[in-house]
C-alpha cells in the first residue's frame, strides 16, 4: 500500500484556498515546535456562514492537503459547525494519513479554531450559538 492516499498527494499537488484574505474576519495561526511547520488560516463570516477561507502553510506535504482538506470542509458552513472539525475527520477525509503524519492534522484543526476564537474576540456579541 502506498504510504499516502491519492487525495492526500492531489490536496498537496493542487492545494484548494491557498493564500491570505485581507480584511478577514478571523485570523488563525499555529505552529509544531518539534517539526517547525507553521499553519495560518484566514477566514470571512457572514451571518454565522462561513464565505470564504485561505491558508498559507509552510510546512510537509500532509500539513499542505490537511488545511486544503479542513479549509474545503468548513467552506460554506455555519461557524458552529466548522467549530467542531476534528483533525480525525480531516484526516479520514483524506482517506488517512500515517500515524506519524496525524500531529499534522491536529495543526489544521488548531489553525482553524484559532481562527474562530480571533473572530469571536472581535465579534464578542456572536458568542450566543457559536463556541457551546
Ligand atoms: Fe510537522 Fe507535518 S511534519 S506538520
């Protein structure tokens, strides 16, 4: 069996929602001290929906396909929901990753929330519904 899935290496060859969104509503980014990878996630919300979202990671190919996998999971979605993304289902999205790969998702998941949390602490009066 091949050591990454064909989604896996298609979301690191043509990555979805690469790049930064200037007037972003939240902002998130995180890093792994053992690895070095960085992941920034940026994200518009309107009405609790949200638009659009990008990233820029500077990191191994599995933190490249696991935010365009998390950014493609939680595009057009109700922020309660994109709150609740695991990095377990982004990496069964991408039809698993090595063990040894999965501290890669866990930034994708990290990222985002990050990014939630930002919005949340802009937006203080979108509390109610959002974070349980
Ligand atoms: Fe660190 Fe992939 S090796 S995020």
């Amino acid at each position: 069996m091949a050591l990454y899935s064909e989604k896996v290496m298609d979301h690191f060859r043509n990555p979805r929602n690469v790049g930064i969104i200037e007037d972003a509503d939240g902002v998130g980014e995180v890093g792994n001290a053992r690895c070095g990878d960085i992941m920034k996630v940026y994200l518009k919300i309107e009405d609790d929906i949200i638009t659009d979202v990008k990233f820029e990671t500077f990191g191994c190919g599995s933190a490249i396909a696991s935010s365009s996998m998390a950014t493609e999971l939680i595009k057009g979605k109700p922020v309660s929901e994109a709150m609740r993304l695991t990095n377990k289902a982004v990496a069964e999205a991408l039809d698993g990753l090595p063990d040894y790969k999965m501290h890669c998702s866990v930034l994708a998941e990290e990222a985002i929330r990050g990014a939630l949390e930002d919005y949340y602490n802009k937006h203080p009066e979108k509390k109610k519904g959002g974070i349980a």
